[in-house]
C-alpha cells in the first residue's frame, strides 16, 4: 500500500492541487494531460477531488481512463474524500516526473510559507539569527535542487501564466518574489480566496513595481521632504525633542501611495493614529500642516501666561486636512491627538472610524478606513493593541479592516528585541486575524512603494486588517538628546557610517540613467530652501495657534464652566411616557419569551402602567425610548450590556425556541437614530477607548460605556486619565461620553464594591468631567436626557445602582419623570428651622441612614443627598446650611473607607461652606469605614457589622470629630 505522506497529494501539496484544479475548471487545455486526465477521471461534474482530511487512499494513485467523465466513488475511511482509481504501476518516467514535480511543489510551499525567513529585511545589513531548526527552510536554498534538475520543465502551479517552465527560472521567480526586501506571511490565512490573491499578485509581478521615471521622481522628492525636514529642524532647533523618522522615510512615500490607491478605490477620509515617533514629519509632509506652524510650536507662545496649565507638546497634537491625490481624489484626513502612553490611540481611532461609517451610511467600510502607525516594541509589548485587534470582526465594533503600519526601528528606546519579545517578529500579534503581514526593507524605497499600494488595495477589495512592518532604524537616540551607543554601542557604530534612504536611492536612480545625480542635489536643496524661508516666516510673525475646535457638527455644543451651561427641560408628558412603557412591555406576536423574563419584565412594566411607579431600568430605558423618539442615537457598549449585569436591563430578548432577537427599544428609532447596544468582549481599556474615539464624532447622541462591575474600570486608566478627563484642557477635545460603573457595598467582596470613586474626584478640575451618584429611577431619567438635550459636552461618570436596581424604596412616581429635571442635591422632608445635625452623603447609604433616622423619630437630624459630587453644587448646599439656625455639626457619610470614596474630596468643600455660613463655628466630621488596603472585606457578616456601625454612628452617637 502506497505511503501518502510521500504522495503527490500530500497535505504540503494542497494549494499546488487547488491551484491546478482551478486552472482547469477554467480551461482543461491548460493543465498537463497527465493532471487533466487524474481530474477527468475522478470528478467530470466538476467537484473538489479532495478535501484537506485526506488520509492513505486504499491503492497507489496512478492516473487511469476508467470512470472518464463519471463520479469518482467514496473511499473507505478516509473521511468522505474521493479516492482516485486504483492502477497498474505507473511508467518510470512518469512516476520520476511526479517525484520530481512533488519536490518542486514542496519547494513553492516553502518559499510562500518560509520565504519571508530568507528575506533581505535589515536596512543595516547584519544576519539574521539561525533559522535551521525551523522545519522546510532548506527548500528554500539553492543546493535543493541539482544544476540539471533545475533545466527540467515542470509545472509553474501557479506561479507563472504559463502552465509548464524550466525550474531554474520558477525558482528565480519564487526567490525574486519571497526572498528579496519584501518577506510575506500570508500562509497561514484559512481564506483560500485571499491568500490566492496575494500570491497572483505577488508572484506575476514578483513582488515589484516597475516604476516609470515620473514615479521614481515622486517618490524621491517625497523622501527629499522627509530627510530634509528632520536636518533641518536637527540643525535649527538643536537638542529639541522631536522624535525624528531619521531612518524611516520610507513611511512617507508609503503613506503617499496609499493614499493614491485608496482615492482610486473610493476611499473619502481617513483618521490616523500614531505615537511620537516620525509624528512632525507626517504632519507636514502627509496631512499638509504648514513647516511655518510647526516651527513656531518650537518656538512656543509669545506669552507663557496664557497657556499656563493648559496645551500639550507638539508631537501629540492632532491635525486634519483635506489631500488632494495626483489622481484627481480628494481625501480628509485626520490625525487624532494623543498622549505619550503607546497605542492608547489605537482603539479611539477605531471608534472615530466605526461613528463615520454609521452617521455617513458607509455599510461598505470602503469609504473611512483607519490607519495605526504602530512602534516595533510597543505593537507586541501593548496589552491594548491586542485589545483593539480582537474588536476589528465583531459586529458592534468593526471597521472594514485597518491598515497597521510599524516603524520597526529594531530596538525600544534601550532594550533590543530579543528582550522585548518572545516571537521572531514584533507582528506575531496580528497572525491571531488570519491576515497577511508585509515585512519590507526600508532601506528599499520602491519596494516599500509597491507594499503600500498592495495592502491599500487589498484592504479595499477585502474589508480586512492588513499588517506592514517597515524595517528600518533609529538615525538618534530615543530623543534627539539621549545618547543610544551606551546601550547599542556595535548597532550605533553601523548606523554612523550608513547613508541615508534618499541618498541611496538617488545613488541608484543616477546609476540606472533614470534620474541624473545633479537634478537629485537640486531637489535636496530646494526642500530645504522652503523650510528655511519657513523658518524665516515664522520668526518675522508666529504662527502658533491652538488647536481648532468647535468645528463642523460640534458647532452647536460648547465645553467650559458648567456654572453657566443653559438649562433644558428633561420632563417629557404622561401620555408618551405611558405609551413607551407600554411598547417597551410587548414583543411580536409568535415571540416565545423565556417564562422569567415575562413575569420579572414584560408582566412586571404591564403592571407598572397601573401602579404607575418605576424601578431603576424602566426609568433607564424610558429614557432612551424618549430621546430616540425625539431623533438622537443611542450606543451602548459594554460588558454583558444588552441583559445588563444583573439581568436588570433585558434590553434584547431572546425567542426560547427560534434564538432570534428582539430589541424593544428599537421600535423608537427615527431616522438615522438608532438604537444599538453590543455586548462587548472581556476589555476595558479597548472598548472604553472605542466607544471615547465613537463620541468624538457624535455629539448629537448618547454614547454609553458600561463596566460588568464598578472597579473594572481600572483595567482603563489611562484612557480616563488621558483623553476622558484631560483632553479638554490637553486638546480643546468635547466629549458626551457616559460611563457605566456600577458602584456599592452590598457584602460582595474587595473586587465587586468599588467604583473607585475617589479617582474620578481626584481628577475632576476646571468643571472637565461630571461625577454623579443617582439613586432613583426618575433621577437617571433626568440625568441621561440632561446629557443630550443641554448643548454641554462633558463626560459623565455614573456611580450606577446594584441593590438600588430593585430596592422598594427606591423606586419612582411617574409624575417625577413628568415635571422638573436632574436634582444635583435632594433635600430632606424634615423642617431645617430645626436641626441640627446635618448628614451628606451620596448613594445606597442614604436608604439605610434614612429608616434608622425615621425609626427614631428624630426630626433634628437632616439627610441630604448630594447626587452630583462634580461639579460641585456650593450654592445650594450653602443655601440650604444657611436655613439652619440651630446646626451644629456637618457630618459626611460614606460606606467607603476613609482613605476612598468622596471623604477627602469633600473635606475641604465642607469646611468652605462652613466658612460660607458665617455663623457659629460647625463641627464637620467624616462617619464610615475606617482606612483600609482593600476596598471591602470579603466576608458577608462582616459587612453587615461594619454597615451596621455606620448608621448607628451616624444616627444613634454622633462622630468624632472631623480627621
């Protein structure tokens, strides 16, 4: 019995087979008559003759005339493969040519699968590290095949047109096409019609452009700018951060030509993001910021004083632009602001991207593509690039695919690869999307060229991620001022001595006759020329300007002091609110909803339109079902969001029996306002960064972030810190966004408790952000339409409820939704003229200070709510102490521990109202849970002791004395 493995339909084989297969379903003639007549014989329908779970046929696979046109018959247990027609043995030549041919289509899977390995991808010219170990690699060498082996015909397999050709001339093409500046992995991709596409189009061309002298021109005074822009500044702005490309020019007429074939393709805008790294350089180079501009920020403001805690150095700072392309396309272009932590970008580019594409009807995704300009170290290093990765083929997030371009400078900052990655590559990342990864020689302009154009148009034919990896280095230091031969001394050596891109390539344009060298130096000098009376311009005249804002759909809002934002009307009248409720508590007729969702939803809101009193989701979800009535977008994205955590919001309702969906609130949308919520993956910081990018470009709606629980909101720190509540003052940059926390100590434990309130107050400054607390459904009712209907832009973080969700008393009359608006304090029923302690606090605690105070009877005791901790309301608060004759003591009450929670944010402001009263000194004072290293105990009992000991302090005995 035939061994398979040494078949020429092994596994190894399966694009060769495919390749042939295909080729003569097109046309028989053009196959060998030896595989016409195997593909005759076994499958005249015009069926697949394999499948990839191919085992050991019964008998040798020899081609025979038996069965000619008919259907090949099943095979015994190789798992419902076709079997081939048993034979005699085959001719000896034949059986040599097969051998021979199976080698050769070993060698063509090696070189596509192992090729890049070989590739020429060091600028800098240094070995690649040993590769023996790695399994085909030898097939790729020359001494695989003998000097009169490689004078045989055999069949091309697709690499060429023709069927049949030598295969010393094959083999020159695959090395030509796999192992030259451009090393490819694409091998591994399970789509078969795209990785088919790749290597038609990399194996006919092999792998290169041939470029006219006009592009060759272009490409040369692209990279002319770019170096000459980086000498420039070196020269004029000595020691000066700037994070020069010095050694990835390459980039610029990269991004040049994907531009060029992106217009052609239908592509209208684009939004970049990027680090440090080469930023200046694409600005004015790409996006077309004036040299005037960016000298002046070098310069800085005329007058310090006006930008005092204010702006952002200049290599984080946005841009947009319109590009026109030499093919008659205009393109905008939009490079979004971002701080210096690497790849915290790249998710808020994606949601910007994903907010176009829906408010511009782009179901396609051909027409807004995002571009990520990665680093070597911080693309395989970041957790949120593999974060934003897995966003890009779900439905609630996707993009159409984006173009990921890495500066592989082959060292970060002072560690060098082999310490900052397990992996050979720093892509190994992006193999987890099953798409093609480009490592390409930067030292090879044209070569880069011809990348850029590929990916740009597979991008656009496949809706799919694509990865470049520019090999290049670092002329400088991490900075301009850091010295890199203390950690690189050999690498640093190399670079010193190694011409630069453009100068290389100009050596090679001259020696080719295509460009002479005199016109290359002409060229050089004029770009400096122009950066030089640029300089000169800006020095006669700053042209230091602020980032514009307030522009286009934002023209309506406006950011700075909540104190003077215009007040709206958030009550909507009975009747729409009882016909919402009334919709939001039906599905389709034939719809089988699961029994418990019945009787706690939909029976539970039939009920409600009798008693008329509202539990925490109805007030939510009436909320959105009025906004969306009244034309604005909703988006709600988070974890478990669409049942809500605790199976509370049932915003999409499952059929038991069919598993279609139903989403209630959808029955409101109007117009482009939609109603989507997306159950996001297990991520915070790529989603809470999606969905901040997704405001950006939608101020009109309300765009939600829901955490499962409060404290998972740690997860995406520096996207609160960095964009959430920095980027008005950093960037002039409004966001609506709204976040989700669900916040509350119910006996859950040290990692269930905590929103970590204390955080945002620590970072609340300049009326930034808005920090709430709400404890009633109609008060998420006023608060979620106060966000969209006041022309205000400022993140809202909302300590969502957990127990509150269903507390009795926590609950609403449907008249509170009908009249007034969001209550920043709620005030107490009792008579101020008589009391005299009063005790603020925020949340769940309330209810519980609430029944002692009631239980005893003690109308000298106050508690007020203060729902909104930031911006904090002083004048009411103070309005209402100064009601108070007979207050002693103004107490703060928290079921956080001391050292979290809002104590500390409230001590200073408690002592100002105090100071505010002008009266007889109170006694202010704090009553909660003692400093602690964790959040919350994680032991039920002992959390009911400790609440307990809150209340009784708090009511029963007063408390020490404010610490």
């Amino acid at each position: 019995m035939a061994n398979f493995q040494d078949s020429y339909l092994s596994g190894g084989n399966i694009d060769f087979i495919e390749g042939l297969y295909a080729r003569y379903l097109e046309d028989p003639a053009s196959v060998d008559p030896s595989w016409r007549e195997v593909f005759e014989r076994n499958d005249g329908a015009g069926r697949p003759i394999y499948n990839k779970t191919l085992i050991e046929p019964p008998a040798p696979i020899v081609p025979s005339k038996e069965g000619k046109g008919g259907k090949a018959p099943k095979a015994e247990g190789n798992g419902g493969a076709v079997a081939l027609a048993p034979q005699t043995a085959p001719t000896v030549a034949f059986e040599q040519d097969m051998k021979l041919q199976a080698r050769v289509d070993q060698a063509i899977s090696a070189f596509r699968l192992r090729g890049h390995l070989r590739a020429n991808l060091d600028p800098l010219g240094r070995p690649r590290p040993p590769l023996e170990h790695v399994a085909d690699i030898g097939m790729v060498d020359d001494a695989h095949f003998s000097t009169a082996e490689q004078e045989q015909q055999v069949e091309s397999t697709g690499v060429f047109e023709q069927a049949r050709v030598k295969l010393k001339d094959l083999l020159g093409r695959l090395r030509r096409t796999y192992t030259g500046s451009i090393g490819v992995e694409f091998m591994y991709m399970l789509d078969s019609e795209r990785r088919r596409w790749l290597m038609r189009r990399m194996e006919y061309t092999e792998n290169r452009t041939d470029f006219t002298v006009d592009e060759q021109r272009h490409i040369l005074t692209k990279l002319s700018y770019a170096e000459g822009f980086e000498n420039f500044l070196h020269t004029k702005f000595v020691g000066a951060k700037r994070f020069a490309l010095d050694g990835g020019e390459a980039l610029v007429p990269m991004m040049d030509a994907v531009l060029e074939v992106g217009g052609d393709m239908g592509l209208k805008e684009v939004v970049i993001g990027m680090a440090h790294r080469g930023r200046l350089n694409v600005l004015t180079n790409i996006l077309g910021k004036k040299p005037d501009q960016i000298f002046s920020e070098f310069e800085g403001p005329r007058d310090p004083r006006e930008h005092m805690g204010r702006g952002d150095v200049k290599y984080h700072m946005g841009f947009s632009s319109d590009h026109g392309t030499r093919g008659g396309q205009s393109i905008h272009l939009s490079l979004a602001f971002n701080p210096s932590h690497l790849e915290a970008v790249d998710p808020v580019v994606e949601g910007r991207v994903r907010a176009k594409q829906d408010r511009s009807g782009d179901t396609g995704r051909t027409r807004v593509m995002p571009v990520l300009i990665h680093g070597d170290a911080a693309f395989i290093g970041q957790g949120v690039v593999a974060e934003t990765l897995n966003l890009s083929r779900l439905k609630g997030y996707e993009t159409g695919g984006t173009m990921h371009l890495v500066i592989n400078n082959q060292v970060g900052f002072t560690t060098d690869p082999e310490e900052s990655r397990s992996s050979i590559y720093s892509t190994a990342l992006a193999q987890m999307l099953d798409v093609p990864i480009f490592h390409v020689n930067g030292d090879d302009p044209e070569a880069c060229v011809h990348v850029a154009r590929l990916v740009a148009e597979y991008r656009q034919t496949f809706k799919s991620d694509v990865v470049v990896d520019l090999v290049c280095y670092r002329r400088y230091g991490h900075n301009e001022g850091d010295d890199p031969s203390f950690t690189q001394p050999s690498m640093y050596d190399i670079i010193r001595k190694h011409p630069t891109v453009r100068t290389l390539y100009a050596q090679q344009l001259a020696d080719k006759g295509r460009i002479p060298a005199d016109e290359s130096e002409a060229l050089k000098q004029r770009c400096l020329q122009e950066f030089d009376a640029a300089l000169t311009r800006a020095r006669a005249e700053s042209q230091f300007k602020e980032p514009s804002a307030l522009e286009g759909l934002w023209k309506p809002y406006k950011g700075g002091q909540h104190k003077g934002a215009p007040q709206v009307s958030t009550a909507v009248d009975k009747e729409t609110l009882r016909g919402a409720l009334k919709r939001l508590a039906e599905v389709p007729e034939g719809f089988n909803v699961h029994r418990d969702v019945e009787r706690t939803v939909l029976k539970k809101r039939q009920g409600m339109l009798q008693t008329e009193e509202l539990q925490w989701s109805e007030g939510e979800s009436l909320a959105y079902a009025t906004l969306l009535s009244q034309g604005y977008a909703i988006r709600l994205s988070g974890q478990d969001s669409e049942r809500g955590t605790f199976s509370h919001r049932h915003a999409v309702l499952h059929d038991v029996k069919t598993n279609e969906k139903f989403t209630p609130l959808s029955q409101f949308s109007t117009g482009q306002a939609r109603f989507d919520v997306v159950n996001s993956p297990l991520s915070e910081m790529g989603v809470l960064g999606f969905e901040y990018g997704y405001s950006l470009d939608v101020p009109d709606g309300l765009v939600i972030w829901e955490a499962q629980f409060g404290d998972f909101a740690n997860g995406a720190q520096i996207i609160i810190d960095q964009f959430i509540a920095a980027a008005e003052t950093k960037w002039r940059r409004l966001s609506g966004l709204t976040l989700l926390l669900p916040h509350g100590y119910e006996g859950q434990g040290p990692e269930h408790s905590s929103a970590r309130l204390e955080r945002f107050l620590d970072l609340s400054a300049e009326d930034n952000i808005q920090v709430v607390y709400p404890t009633t459904p109609a008060q998420i009712f006023h608060l979620l339409r106060r966000q969209v209907l006041r022309p205000l832009r400022k993140p809202l973080v909302i300590m969502s409820p957990k127990s509150l969700l269903r507390r009795p008393e926590a609950t609403s009359k449907l008249d509170e939704l009908t009249t007034g608006t969001f209550q920043e304090i709620i005030l107490d029923k009792v008579d101020p003229a008589g009391v005299t302690r009063l005790l603020l606090c925020s949340g769940k605690v309330y209810y519980d200070l609430v029944k002692a105070r009631d239980e005893r009877k003690d109308d000298t005791i106050a508690i007020v709510r203060v729902e909104q901790l930031y911006p904090f309301p002083f004048d009411e608060l103070a309005g209402l102490v100064a009601k108070m004759p007979k207050l002693a003591e103004l107490l703060w009450v928290q079921e956080e521990p001391r050292n979290s929670g809002a104590w500390h944010f409230m001590f200073p402001r408690l002592h100002d109202l105090v100071a505010a009263r002008g009266q007889n000194p109170l006694k202010v004072g704090y009553i909660g849970r003692a400093e602690a290293a964790s959040p919350a105990t994680g032991f039920y009992q002992t959390h009911n002791l400790e609440q307990q000991l809150i209340v009784e302090e708090a009511i029963l005995r007063g408390t020490k004395n404010g610490r």
